[in-house]
C-alpha cells in the first residue's frame, strides 16, 4: 500500500494493518494532519492541534513496534477529543472564554484508557460553549460548519468530532452528551455515535454540564469502532460514584444475533414527528430491518411533552449550580445565549428540581416497561436535517420550533432514562444532507444495540459514504 487513504479504513482495519506493520503510525497521523490543514479553515473542526508532538508519539508506536512491543488495541490510532475532556497535553476550555488558555495537566480517565489502549490524542475539538447548546454555532472559536455543506450546523454540542470524522481528518473521536449531544452531530454529519448506559464510562475530568444527565461516549464511521472504542474507554473509575451503579446493571455483550428473531418497536405521536423527507429515508432504511426478518410494530410513548419538560428543568438546574462561582468572578465571559440558559436555571426553585427528579422517576419506570419488551426502539435520531448556520427556526410536524430544540427534540429522551442509544447514518434528506437512525436499548444493552446496529451496516453503505469537503 504506497498511500494511505484513510477515508477508505476503519479503526479496526486501521489497527489490525498497523499490528501487521502494513502501515505505520507515522504514515496514518501524516494523513490525518494533512486532511487537517487541508480542511480547517472550512469546517473549523479544532480547536487545538500540535502536529510535531503528535508526530513524535506516532514516531514511538513505530518503533515500539519495531521491537516487538504494542501497547493495545489501538495502537498507533489518532483520536480527537472534544474540548470538555482533560488532557495533560492540551488546554481544556469547554470553548468558553471563561476557560481560555487553561491546561488541566492531567487526563480525563476516558482519555487516560484510550492512551494505554495505544491511542495518539491528535487534538481538541470544538464544541458549542460549556455543551450548553445543540448547534455548534455557539463557541469561542466560531462555528463549526458541516462537511457536506459547509452553510449548514454540525449539530452539537460535539461538533467538532462530527466534522473531523465526517471529512475523514480522524478515524474516531470522543464526545460527550447530556441531551443527545454525541448523537445530533452524527446524524447531521453522517457519522456514528453511542451514548452509552448512564455510568457505563467514567466522566471524571469531562467538564460538566448536568451531572445526573451527563455521559461521556465514542464517535467513529461504523458500529464495529463504537465497539471497539467503548470497550476500551468504558468500566469502573473510582473517580465516578455513577460508574459504580452501572456495575449493579447486567451488561449484554455482543454474542452473535439472529435477525430475524429481532422484536423492534416505532415510538409514534406526541414528540415523535419528523420532516417528510426525514420519515421517508427512515421509512425506506427500517426496510432493511424487516428484510432481514425483524418484527417491527409501532408503539405509543406517552407524556414525552412532560417528560421533556423536567428534563429541561434538571439541565438547567444543575448547570447553574455548577457554574454560580463562575457566574461571579466571570459573567461578561459567557455568550449571551449560555448566560441566558444559566440565569434561567438560577430561577428555578429546589422544590422545582425535586419534582423534576420525582416525575423523572415516575416516567422512567413507564418507559423501562416498554423497552423491556422489544431489543430496541428505533427511529429517526433527528427530526430535520441540519439547519442553515444563522437558521432560527425550522418547520416540521406541522409545527415551528427552534432550530436548538429540533436538535434535542427526542434526542434528549435517552438521558432522562438513562438507557443506551446509538445514532447511525440512513441516507439522506431532499437538500442532500444525512440522516440519522436511533436505537434505544434497555440499561447495560449497549453492546447488544451496537451489534444490531452493525447487522443494518452489513446491509448497507451509508457509513461509507463521504462529504466532498474530504
């Protein structure tokens, strides 16, 4: 092989040749700063990027290599991550003015795990401020604007992530999500992404927004990386009490599925609605689905409108709470939309929190009953495709709304729950941009969403397909 094209190899095809020495470290991190500097200033993925400190790492996988040595199952492989996490090598801002210059000096344990797994951190990418916003448009390093039509939002708050991995510039990437924030830019970018079980990875060193929401999760082009990367980066951290409550939840590993005995289940009506052209593409992928013989029924979610509602109250509650120092010492540093949400949040009252976290229980239960039912619910991760940069409303359903709370409109579900969700790429809406379909799973199912998942990508070539900002 005389040129790596790495738009052509996933991660496991990536690590598996440079295991077989097929290609080097050094080769792959060349591409990728290359398809960097190629494409920045269009997309505006990074936000912070040292390529001869990331040359020199990819230098010592090779030689450690040479010597009969590797370090794990992604050895040699260039990471991105999003702006939120720690990393000893890079300032950590939450691109927040507020932040601007500061290094942690330390790793996020996700971020620690990828580096013993053999990962090269290849930089920080952007996101919107704080993850206090679902477009991407908010940062303090501008827009990130999306490969397949660089007029339109990424989607966020991981962005960045979704823009590197869409144009090829990394082969995975970390993101973090509290209202569907990993899985809106990979619909809107055409990639894919988990949110995994609430507790499942550690969110120590991940700046926070709602710590009972927060999950920190992978992004990559296939369900097949997500695997990979989530078993690298997920388990027990002392650092997050939640990690300990996840270990009480039996996990479901990914041994082998029989398509044709999979029970499916389409969330319809309230809070549930989608563009034409959006329910038209899931229409024709869920296709797939039924041709490999799943049963596929539709059911009924009720009070997603109330549900939304408290968990719009937990966010803002909590993200106040955590910013109140800030908020003193640095108000005139937050954009005018992040300090709109916070003072929101500090209007709410306890006994407002604590009934938002009552109905959440209540709800949960309601919603544990349905999923336990069927190996997952699946429907469109998006209910639009991404907006115009500068778009302020969108129109679907026979409804207007903003173009923020398109983005979280039933994203935000999973993390109420707390259940596992994965978004993957289904086609493509009437103006050419992606699509996204998502699965919701029962507590600790996440490998079993990823393997049916994988099933869908065996049928089809959407994961394949690149923008041609590449």
């Amino acid at each position: 092989m005389t040129e790596l094209r790495i738009t052509d190899l996933s991660v496991t095809e990536l690590a598996d040749r440079i295991q077989r020495r097929e290609i080097s470290a050094t080769l792959l991190t060349e591409t990728c700063l290359d398809q960097v500097g190629a494409l920045q200033d269009r997309l505006n993925a990074f936000v912070a990027i040292r390529p001869n400190h990331v040359l020199q790492q990819a230098k010592a996988c090779d030689e450690a290599l040479a010597n009969g040595l590797s370090t794990g199952p992604l050895h040699g492989i260039p990471v991105a991550v999003k702006d939120n996490y720690w990393t000893s090598d890079f300032p950590t801002t939450g691109c927040s003015k507020v932040h601007q210059g500061k290094s942690i000096g330390s790793d996020a344990t996700a971020v620690a795990k990828l580096r013993q797994a053999g990962a090269i951190i290849i930089g920080k990418t952007n996101m919107h401020e704080w993850a206090y916003g679902a477009t991407n448009e908010i940062s303090a390093n501008g827009p990130t604007r999306n490969p397949w039509n660089t007029n339109h939002i990424t989607g966020g708050s991981s962005g960045g992530s979704g823009a590197a991995l869409a144009s090829r510039m990394v082969p995975a990437a970390l993101g973090s999500d509290t209202g569907g924030s990993v899985r809106i830019p990979s619909a809107g970018c055409g990639v894919c992404g988990i949110k995994p079980t609430y507790g499942h990875v550690s969110r120590h060193g991940i700046l926070p927004l709602s710590w009972s929401l927060d999950v920190a999760g992978p992004m990559a082009r296939s369900a097949r990386d997500l695997a990979l990367l989530l078993s690298v980066i997920g388990g027990n951290d002392s650092k997050d009490p939640a990690t300990e409550t996840f270990a009480g939840i039996r996990s479901v590993g990914a041994d082998g599925i029989d398509p044709s005995r999979l029970r499916l289940a389409i969330p319809s009506g309230q809070g549930f609605e989608a563009a034409a052209d959006v329910k038209r593409t899931f229409q024709q992928a869920l296709e797939s689905f039924i041709g490999l013989g799943a049963l596929v029924q539709d059911i009924e979610v009720p009070h997603m409108k109330e549900g939304f509602g408290a968990w719009n109250v937990i966010l803002h509650s909590e993200a106040s709470t955590y910013h109140a120092e800030f908020l003193k010492t640095s108000s005139s540093d937050y954009s005018d939309s992040v300090r709109i949400h916070l003072d929101v949040g500090r209007c709410l009252s306890a006994t407002d929190y604590l009934k938002a976290q009552q109905y959440r229980a209540v709800f949960n239960r309601q919603v544990n009953a349905l999923v336990s039912g069927f190996d997952a619910l699946v429907l469109p991760t998006l209910p639009v495709t991404a907006p115009r940069i500068g778009q302020s409303q969108v129109s679907f359903g026979g409804k207007k709304i903003s173009s923020q709370d398109s983005m979280t409109y039933v994203a935000w579900l999973a993390n109420f729950t707390g259940h596992p969700a994965v978004s993957i790429p289904c086609g493509f809406g009437d103006n050419g941009l992606p699509v996204g379909m998502m699965l919701i799973g029962a507590a600790g199912s996440d490998f079993r969403l990823l393997e049916i998942a994988d099933a869908f990508q065996q049928t089809t070539d959407w994961h394949l397909m690149a923008p041609k900002a590449q």
